[in-house]
C-alpha cells in the first residue's frame, strides 16, 4: 500500500457482508468509478472476506491494491486449520491487512480471539512479507468520571506498546494505526466518536506510537457513514477513516464517495 504523505486513506471494512459476489462486485466498481475522479487525495480499500479474495483479485487486476484482508495468521504457515498466512497473502498480491480489530480480540464475545500477544505475531509475520498493516486500537468505555476520565488513554497506549513490540523505524512506514473506540463501532453504538474525542485520541495516538508516530497514518473508525465521513475526514491530524457497516451498501457507500469528493 503505496500512498504519499497527504493522501487520505478510506478503507472499508465489509466484515462478513455483503450477501453474494454480486453486490461484492457492485461495491468494487462503485470505487473504481470513484477513483477515476480521484487522484491524490485518496487512496481507497475495501478489506473483503476471505472467501471473496482470489475472484475479486482476478476481476480487479489493475486494482487488485484496494483489496486487502480483514485478518491474518499468527502462525508462519503448517497445520493451522482455517488460517491464512502472510505469505499466502503475499504470493496472491496483497499488500495489505488489518489486525487487531476489536471483533477479533478476545472479548465474553469471543473467547477464542487474540490477545496483543497475538497480534504482534501477525504484525510480524506482515511485515516479514513486506506487507502494510492496519492496526485497530480503541477502549471499551470512556467514562465521564473525572477521576477516570483519562483511563482511555493507559489502555490504548498499552495495546500500542504490546502490539508493536520488537519493530523498527522501517518498518513503521508499513504501519497505519486505526482508533476505533469500541463504543462507537457497529450497529448498537449510540453514536460514533464526537470531533473532539477523535482529534484528541489520534493526537495522542501519535505521540505515544514512536519518535516517529507524528509519520505514521492514524484513521478513525466507528459509526463513520456517508453523512459524517467528510467532516471527520476533515479533522486535524486525521489521516482517513475506517468504514464498517456503510462499506457494504452499495448506495451507502456511492453515497459517501460522493459527499467526501
Ligand atoms: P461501523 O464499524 O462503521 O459499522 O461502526 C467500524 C469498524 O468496525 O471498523
């Protein structure tokens, strides 16, 4: 994933949507359609299911670098029944994958997903392969307690300094580090993350990554649709967003191509 300083990244997140590889395709040609009219500013993905991949590779040649992966193994390669390894991602032109997002981690919810233990070894086994990572962040609640009130940042710096344990200067210009507070993420949040929460989040965000974490690209994510998308794009320090639900509608996501253009 090759994009200059100032250029915003949109990716979306389809999870396990859309339906059938119709609308899958529908979405694909919506953006390209959009990148047409697009140069610099943007730089548009979509982090499609895996079982999805290899047909929207082959139909999306010319823009196989929009299709990245929602999720990677934490082991190299071998006996790993349902996993997927970097290099496999590699040899087929992926350049990119998130990691890390809250529906992955262990959470009540999830009781066999990772701990920062494991999403470091995935960032690894990435960056081993040369491969972009998308590193998802964010607290479970953010509390109006004044004694408590900045709790949220002692856990996102702790995540940050787990998962990126062990990597150099180098390798932070594969990293893009994704805030998605995980209260403002999918369709029971009340509301995404007001203007204020998001630019003090990734400000912080970035000076607590590295010396370096002023480069690395911070994205928000968490209820961004096509009403708020170019307003929170717009913020400070905000270096492009990171689209759930809206990502997979077709006319969601042609309309918040269309505001933000
Ligand atoms: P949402 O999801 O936009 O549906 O809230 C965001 C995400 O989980 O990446």
């Amino acid at each position: 994933m090759q994009v200059s300083k100032n250029t915003k990244l949109i990716i979306g997140n389809w999870k396990e949507n859309p339906e059938n590889l119709e609308i899958a395709e529908q979405l694909l040609e919506i953006t390209k359609n959009f990148s047409e009219k697009i140069s610099e500013k943007f730089f548009l993905a979509h982090a499609v299911p895996n079982i999805f991949v290899g047909f929207l590779m082959q139909k999306n040649s010319e823009n196989s670098q929009n299709i990245i992966l929602q999720n990677i193994s934490c082991f190299e390669g071998g006996s790993h029944t349902g996993e997927i390894s970097a290099m496999q991602a590699k040899n087929l032109g992926i350049k990119a994958s998130i990691v890390g997002h809250s529906e992955t981690r262990l959470s009540p919810q999830n009781p066999r997903g990772d701990e920062d233990t494991q999403v470091n070894l995935k960032i690894k086994n990435l960056f081993a392969q040369e491969m972009s990572v998308i590193l998802c962040v964010g607290e479970f609640i953010r509390s109006d307690d004044s004694n408590k009130k900045d709790d949220y940042k002692k856990y996102i710096a702790t995540q940050l300094q787990n998962c990126l344990q062990g990597f150099n200067e180098k390798d932070f210009e594969k990293l893009v580090i994704a805030y998605e507070p995980i209260w403002a993420i999918g369709k029971d949040a009340k509301r995404a993350a007001t203007n204020e929460e998001i630019v003090e989040t990734i400000s912080f965000i970035k000076s607590t990554t590295h010396p370096r974490g002023s480069l690395v690209k911070v994205l928000y994510g968490g209820s961004v649709d096509e009403n708020n998308a170019k307003e929170i794009l717009n913020l400070e320090n905000v270096d492009g967003i990171l689209v759930g639900r809206a990502s997979s509608d077709p006319e969601k996501w042609q309309k918040l191509l269309q505001n933000i253009s």
